[in-house]
C-alpha cells in the first residue's frame, strides 16, 4: 500500500500476472488491502495450457497460469478480475 502524506482520496491496485502461485503471501495482501479499503483489480495474462519458459531457464521450465488466484484475490478486495 502507498504511505504518502498527500493519500489520494481513492486508491487502487492493478495487478497483471499469469496467476501462478509461486508460494507468496497472497492471504496477507489481501487482508492489508481489505483493511485499507483499497480493491485489488487482476488481468489475467496467460494461456490455459502449460508454456515452456525462454531458454534462459534451461527450457526445462513450464509456466502453469491460474485465474482463479487473481479471481479470488480481486474478489476479497472489492475490486474485479
């Protein structure tokens, strides 16, 4: 959340991510929003399918995106996916 002097009146947060759930604190994130008032707005960016990483990775990567963490997240929060 953003702790300036000059707060805005309405704030609000985009978050744009494939979903995967790479072990953070999304329960945390929601109750520090939730307790600011400040809804949480997700895109999903992702596809369905498992996708290979860029072989800076070693190519043996695969990304498994996952809108219903971003659902649920903007659910909780207010805001919208």
């Amino acid at each position: 959340m953003v702790a300036v002097a000059d707060r805005a009146g309405a704030q609000a947060i985009l978050v744009v991510s494939d979903g995967e759930d790479l072990g953070a604190d999304v329960q945390s994130a929601i109750d520090r929003a939730h307790a600011e008032h400040i809804p949480i707005y997700t895109v999903w960016t992702a596809t369905d399918a498992p996708t290979a990483l860029p072989a800076s990775s070693g190519g043996t990567d695969l990304t498994r995106g996952d809108p219903r963490i971003l659902a649920a997240l903007a659910k909780a929060t207010g805001g919208s996916a």
